[in-house]
C-alpha cells in the first residue's frame, strides 16, 4: 500500500488532485489509532496527514486553542492540563476498546466526534469546534469558522465536518474551545438498582437543580471481572448507578448533600471525591469493561443512541435476546452492547429493537469479515440519505475520500 506523507496543506491539496486524476480513492489516516471502526475501504493508498502536529497558536485567557490536524491527541490534552484546562466533552479514548495503541490525533477526534460522559451538560465536539481548514474532494482548500463563539453565517460547515469520518474533507487544522477544569468533582453511588429503576434515579438527578455532569448505570454483568477505577466500587452481585457533581468544592459539597437526599427513595446513597471519582469516570467514557484485551474482547460492541427515558427498558431486552451485556451513559441516553459473537453481530435483532425505541447503533467494534457484511452506521431513511449524498457529493463528487467508509457496497 502507498503511503504518501505530507508536510503541509499545500501538499494535501497536490496529493488530492492527483488522486482524482488517476481515480485513486485515499484512506485518509494520522496514528491509525480507529482505522477498526467503519467498513473495510477499497483503496491502496493513505493520506498520512500525521506530519501536521503543531501547535499553531494557544491563548489559555481566551480559551481557545488552534492546532494542526495531526497533532497527538495525548500532547495536546497534555499542554491544555498545564494551563488547568480541558476540552470540556471528554473525548473518548478508544484504544482499550479496539485494542490500539494510543489515542490518535485532534483530526481523527473531530472526524469520530464521540464525546464522553460529559455530554450531557457540555455537548458533544461539534460544540466545541469553533473553525477549521480542509481540503475538499476537488482538490480545494477551504476555511470554515474562526476564532470566536458566534461566528457563522450560511452553512456551518464545523457541523458537518465533526462525526463524517474523512469522508468530506481532509482537515489540516482546526480551532477549539477549551474550558477550566472543575475545582473538585464527587461522584454519588447507588448500589442494587436495575435497569429501569436506575434509569429512574438518573432521570429525577438531571432533572434535579443540582447541575449533574455525569450519569451512569453498570449493571452488574459488567464487573466480570471488575479491573482498574471499576475494581473500587464493584460489589458482588449488585450494579451500581452513578452521579456526578463538578465545580467549585463549596458548592459541589453543598449540592451533593441534597442530591443524596433526593435519590434517597432510591436506597442509600456513596460517595467519591475527586481523583477516585475522575478514575471512574475515564474508565466509563472508554467503556473499560469491554475492553479488547478483557474477558469480552472478542465480543462486537454496539453504540446505541436512543431517547434517555427508552433506555433502561431497551438495554434489558436487549441484554436478555442476545446474552449480551450492557452499559449505560449520559442517563441512558447512551448505550454500549457488547454481545456473543455471530456472523451478523446480532444486526436484524439490534436494530429493530433500537429502532421501535427511537434511536440508533452504530457498531463500533467487529471483526473485518462483519464490516463486510453489516450496516456499521445506521441506515438512513430515504430522504435524509438522498440528503446525506448531496451533502457528500458537494464535498467530493468522485469519492476519493474514505470511500466506502461509512456506507456499504460504495468501495467498488
């Protein structure tokens, strides 16, 4: 396979047009690092845009950070926890979850857009990402966005780019909100709640005044056996729900102690504080229990995307048809499947179930024969997919970018 390193966005948009004159598809890759998730493409070639890593400008007073699309992820993160700062959605790590090494770079997390548990409160990276530069599939570089908040007018092309998976636009760099981090965080712990009482328990948590950041629900299949943050708060038998306070130590004590008294019908209530809470809560974000070198590791794993009051009574039925085990986030909004091994990954079943509650799911982890073979993204309904292709084909008319990446039979 060619791999054609490139040092800047002028090479981008060189290597770009050359592939459209040869009809050469590009697999666009910095580390590799989630190159597992989507269909097998069909190409023999990669853009390796890697070589972009500089920091092209950090203003920690104005929150904002500007960084080349191939910048290690892990440096950045880095950098911003020395100012005390932080991306505020908490991108997810999926190294342990696809069995990669490291956690890729700020274009592959823009292109993936999967947030972790602070959701709920902060947004998604969409939300985050004030402005970038990429070149199209015609060869063209384009700027979309800027430096401040409010700053688009027309078609906000941020939106799009964050969670198409290179299939649009090759990204050489981009512009992002950063946030300071809390103060202090507590995390509340329910224990022996099934699945629909703690879908409950989380409901009346963010619907309370007490500005929850982080809800979440680990039935108890999931500590077989419990590793790592998870090992502290597994008790034999018994699933535990979790709730998490951020800010300002004063008020997030104050606010603790009348949310337990809330949740207090819900039986009783524990406590974690700060770096045992936030162990927790990294360990939740990159779905640990399901990690590729855990008892699970051969399992496929599902991210279901459903309305949160749907849940708790999904996630049960689907743990119950496919001896499958689950976990919950963002209240159960959220849910990761991991489920025994078949040839489809359980599909058909998964997603009419997803679906008659409304949701979607994606799968994220699965061997390259059943990538092959299953919808890895939802499928579309008609008009929003006839929707989806004018939006690609006014990026890359000819797909040459991740062909065939996120929708089946488009390799060829």
């Amino acid at each position: 396979m060619d791999t054609l390193k490139v040092r800047d966005a002028k090479d981008v948009e060189e290597v770009v047009r050359a592939a459209i004159a040869s009809e050469q598809p590009l697999e666009i890759i910095g580390h590799g690092s989630r190159r597992a998730i989507g269909h097998p493409m069909a190409t023999n070639a990669v853009l390796d845009v890697s070589a972009l890593n500089a920091v092209s400008s950090y203003e920690p007073n104005e929150l904002i950070i500007t960084v080349q699309a191939g910048a290690p992820l892990a440096d950045v993160q880095s950098l911003i926890d020395s100012k005390n700062q932080q991306f505020a959605f908490e991108p997810m790590d999926t190294s342990s979850l696809l069995g990669a090494s490291g956690n890729g770079t700020i274009g592959g997390m823009i292109g993936a857009g999967l947030a972790g548990p602070r959701r709920i409160r902060a947004g998604g990276a969409r939300d985050h990402l004030l402005g970038a530069h990429a070149v199209s599939g015609f060869g063209d570089s384009f700027k979309t966005g800027g430096r401040v908040v409010k700053n688009v007018t027309g078609y906000d092309l941020c939106k799009l780019l964050t969670g198409s998976w290179g299939t649009l636009a090759v990204m050489t760099e981009v512009t992002l909100k950063v946030m300071p981090k809390p103060e202090s965080e507590r995390t509340l712990v329910l224990s022996g709640l099934d699945d629909v009482a703690a879908n409950r328990a989380m409901t009346a948590a963010l619907g309370s005044p007490y500005d929850v950041s982080g809800a979440a629900h680990l039935p108890y299949q999931a500590f077989r056996p419990a590793t790592g943050a998870l090992a502290g708060i597994a008790a034999q038998g018994l699933a535990v729900t979790l709730l998490r306070l951020e800010g300002i130590a004063a008020s997030v004590a104050d606010r603790a102690a009348s949310l337990a008294k809330t949740l207090a019908p819900f039986g009783a209530v524990g406590t974690l504080q700060d770096a045992a809470s936030a162990s927790v809560w990294s360990a939740i974000r990159d779905v640990e229990p399901f990690a590729a070198g855990g008892s699970l590791g051969a399992w496929p794993v599902w991210r279901i995307v459903c309305p949160p009051a749907s849940g708790g009574v999904l996630g049960q039925v689907l743990a119950r048809e496919t001896g499958g085990d689950v976990i919950y986030d963002w209240g159960g909004g959220l849910i990761w499947a991991a489920m025994p091994p078949k040839p489809d990954a359980q599909a058909a079943l998964v997603r009419a179930r997803v679906e008659a509650a409304g949701g979607h799911a994606a799968l994220i982890r699965a061997s390259e024969q059943v990538r092959r073979d299953v919808d890895v993204f939802h499928p579309q309904a008609s008009g929003l997919a006839a929707l989806s292709e004018r939006v690609r084909h006014s990026f890359d008319p000819r797909i040459i970018l991740n062909r065939g990446r996120m929708l089946r039979g488009s390799a060829t």
